[in-house]
C-alpha cells in the first residue's frame, strides 16, 4: 500500500461526511451578526478545525472498540478499521495525536474553548468506554455531541448565549439522537439481530415519545428565541424564521419516521427540499441581525 493510498484510507477512517456537523459551531456567531468579522471568522474557523479533530479522534477509538460488532453490519464492515484496511494500531497512534491536538488548537482561541473540547472529548470517551450500552445516558452523551459544538461557537467568539438559544440547542440535539436510534430501531427490526447492542432496551414507542418530546420543546423555545431576537432587532425576520424552521422539523421528521434518519448528516445532504428549507431559514436569520 503506497503512502497516498494509507492517507486516503486514514482520512476516510476520520468519517469526513460526518464533518457537516461541526457547522454547528457557527450558528451562535451567525444569529448574533458578528460572524463576518475578521476576529470572529478566525475564531469561529479554529473552533470548527478543533472539533474535526476530536471528533475524528473519537470515531477512531469507538471503531477500534466496536470492531467485532461493526464487521458483522451490513454497511460498518466497510469501515477502514473492521474492513482492516486501517491496522488498529495505527488507529490508536492517530487517536493519540488528534485528541490532544483538538486542545492544543483550542488554545488558540481561548481556555474556555479548550474546557468546552475537554468537554465533549470527556463525553464521548466515555460513551465509548461502556455508556453506548446504557439506554438513556447513550442518548444524551450523543445529543450532548451536537450541543457542545453550538456552545462551542458561543465561547469561541465571545457570544452571549441566550437560556432559550440553549434550551432549543439542547433539546434539538436530542431530537436528532432520538431521531437517530428510531430509524436504527427500525432497520433493526428487518434484521436477525440488533444493529447495537442497546437497541434491544429500546422500544419504537418510547424512542418515538423521546424525538415527540424534543421537537415540542424545540419549536415552543425557538419560538421564544424568536420573538426575543425580534424584540432586541426591532424587525419581525426572526419571527418569520419561525415558517422555514417549523416546516424543516416536520419535513425531517418525515425521514425519521420512515426510518431513514440514521445518519442524520445523509439525510440533510440528501433530502433537496429541506436544503432549501435550511438556506431561506438561514436567510431570514441573517437578515434579521443585518437590517
């Protein structure tokens, strides 16, 4: 194997379609207008670089854990590390390096973006050392993922982060984990055996009432987010933000009830119709913090 032909097969270890969900970081930057500043972009541009990083650390890690279970899935055993293209030492010497790396570059920024990395890496390591078997505490440690990346954002440039910014962050990171585990569950269920381990102390009922739960409280604290902005901007476009957000959350849920929301990052690249739902949401956003 040539030396181009390990780095191609190290970087697809690294999940780069996964990457899509470090744009989170930019979402409180963005909301709050400054994300076109000089200062802010650079920011924002190293927070987004740290958590490439550790996250590409942590797929490496879980991948070595979970080789076994991975090889015997119909899609995972394609995966550098259980296809064995990736030896699993070579996987631990790469974890090794990109996991300290993502602190090293969040120094760079500030200490508080280095805590909240620490954060997340703390997290994730600890799903994957034995809470991915945990019913509950996985799916939180999973939403926390996409929740740290929008705190991170926040931290990394100094932005004010509002408790109903927070609370819809949080609870539509959990929409996205429960939404995750239905479509697994569902797949699952045409399957001999389970995908993961912990879907067997799950029901499609009770991960139903969880991604039910999350979008209510989603839309109900992005509607308060909403109206703030609005109050604080003195124009109605976070408010009219409002359309484009709600009809985007139902549209996704049509993939997760389908059962097609397994990798949440495959179904936004893929499904046209809530692309465009997400650039004339983004838009109102902008203009609401511009005029």
């Amino acid at each position: 194997m040539t030396t181009a032909t390990r780095v191609r097969v190290l970087v697809r270890a690294f999940r780069p379609r996964q990457w899509t969900k470090n744009l989170l970081v930019l979402t409180a930057p963005i909301a709050a207008g400054i994300a076109l500043e000089p200062r802010v972009a650079v920011a924002m541009g190293v927070a987004v670089v740290a958590f490439i990083l550790a996250s590409s650390g942590i797929y490496l890690v879980n991948d070595v854990l979970d080789i076994e279970t991975d090889r015997a899935h119909p899609t995972k055993r394609r995966r550098p590390v259980a296809s064995g293209e990736l030896p699993v030492r070579a996987a631990w010497v790469a974890a090794a390096l990109l996991l300290p790396g993502a602190l090293v570059i969040s120094a760079l920024v500030s200490w508080q973006l280095v805590v909240v990395v620490a954060v997340y890496e703390a997290v994730q390591l600890w799903y994957c050392l034995g809470m991915k078997h945990e019913p509950v505490f996985e799916l939180t440690s999973v939403a926390s993922g996409f929740l740290l990346r929008a705190i991170a954002g926040g931290v990394a440039t100094h932005v004010e982060l509002s408790q109903w910014f927070l609370i819809a962050a949080g609870f539509g990171s959990l929409f996205m984990a429960g939404g995750k585990r239905y479509a697994e569950l569902r797949l699952a269920k045409d399957t001999v055996t389970p995908v993961r381990p912990v879907l067997r102390r799950y029901t499609l009922s009770y991960l139903r009432f969880v991604w039910t739960l999350s979008a209510g409280v989603l839309v109900t604290t992005y509607a308060l987010w909403a109206f703030t902005i609005s109050q604080a901007t003195s124009n109605v476009w976070s408010v009219v933000s409002l359309v484009p957000f709600v009809v985007a959350v139902l549209r996704y849920a049509v993939d997760v009830d389908s059962g097609a929301a397994g990798e949440p990052e495959e179904v936004v690249l893929h499904d046209r119709p809530l692309l465009v739902l997400g650039v004339i949401w983004a838009t109102c956003l902008i203009i609401s913090v511009h005029l």
